[in-house]
C-alpha cells in the first residue's frame, strides 16, 4: 500500500514536472523611455554633425548604428556614437557626396522644367520627382543596412536589393520622410531630433525586413 502511495506520488510529481512552463524573461522595465531618449540625444547630435550636408548619409548611418546597439544592450554612450560618426564618414564620404550632389541636379532640372525652358515639363518635373524620392530612400536603406567595413559600393547595391525585394518597407520609409519633413515643417526646432526619427525608422524598417525573411525560411 505504501509503494503504491509512493509510486503514485512519484508518477504525479513527474507529471506536475513536465506541465512547468520554463519562466519567460520580463520584458526590461523602460526600454521604450530609453530608446526615446537615445533617438531625442542621437538626433541632436547628428543634426549637428549634419549641417555641412554632404555628411548626413554617414550620420543616419552612425545613428541606425548606435540605436541598433541601443536595443542590443551594447555601448550606447555620446562617445560611442561619435566613434560611429567617425567610422561611417570614412566608409561613406562618396556616398554623402554623391546624394546631395544628385538632389541639387534633380532640383535645377524641375526648375528648368517648371519654366518652361526643357521640353515636356510635366514629364520632366515627374521624372525628377521619382528619382529624388529614390534619392532619399535608397540611402536611408543604406543607413539601416551598413555594418563598418563594407564597402559604399557594396553598401549602396545591398540598399538598392532591399529596396526592391521589400517594397513595402520601401513605402514606409518614404512616408517616414514625408511625415518628418511635415513635423518639422509646423515646427522648424524639431530639425534638431529628425535625424534620430529618421535612423529609426531605416532601422525599424531593416529588423522588419530581416524577420519576415527569417519567417519565410
């Protein structure tokens, strides 16, 4: 009778063991304040870093970078971000002069068409359209896919491939922009944060990207 209690005891202790369900990590307490608060300070400081223009692709790309550490659990620090701005300058300086070169040529042809002085101006005017809105959105891919040590050329066709495999990350990064350049339309001191809106949004776009092609697989 005992071995029998005993037995029983041991089968349903067995049982009991294998319903546990293994204890899922609690989510970290703050997480959304504090990426708030690294977008807001990032923001601040690639604008800075932005104003002679031509570095504002290395700087979306040292913020993606710095965010996508954040989120990481990785050094997040002023001086870390810094360095990244460093490493992107170095890596992308043609990129960061090609793209405002190009956007101020696509200007001047929509001027020129706006006058009346090239032929087929509307079509003219929309040609450019499309091509600047590619112009914008093809290196805020670059930012949200570019790892230090790859190469501009490399960077700027993985940008171009992820551009045209996930159309639907295409359009929301262009409706980041638009909804970015309106924010600060109304209110022009949100400049100073648009940069860290804008390399999460390529971030954010890049981690979508990336799981539904790990869900597909």
């Amino acid at each position: 009778m005992s071995a029998t209690t005993a037995w029983t005891g041991r089968g349903a202790g067995t049982h009991a063991d294998d319903d546990v369900v293994p204890a899922q990590p609690a989510p970290r307490r703050g997480a959304a304040v504090g990426l708030l608060a690294e977008v807001l300070l990032s923001g601040a400081v690639l604008a800075v870093a932005s104003i002679p223009v031509v570095t504002a692709v290395p700087a979306l790309a040292a913020g993606a970078g710095h965010l996508r550490a954040h989120l990481a659990g990785e050094t997040d620090s002023i001086g870390g971000l810094l360095r990244r701005l460093v490493t992107a300058l170095r890596g992308l300086w043609a990129v960061g002069l090609a793209v405002p070169a190009l956007l101020l040529v696509l200007a001047f042809d929509a001027w020129l068409a706006a006058t009346g002085a090239l032929p087929g101006g509307p079509v003219v005017s929309g040609v450019c359209a499309l091509v600047a809105v590619a112009a914008v959105v093809v290196p805020l891919r670059l930012a949200g896919t570019w790892r230090p040590g790859v190469a501009a050329r490399s960077a700027i066709g993985e940008a171009v491939r992820a551009c045209l495999r996930d159309p639907v990350g295409t359009v929301l990064l262009a409706a980041a922009v638009g909804v970015v350049a309106v924010v600060v339309w109304m209110l022009v001191p949100l400049v100073l944060i648009a940069p860290g809106l804008l390399a999460l949004a390529a971030l954010g776009v890049e981690e979508r990207r990336a799981r539904l092609a790990d869900a597909a697989r």
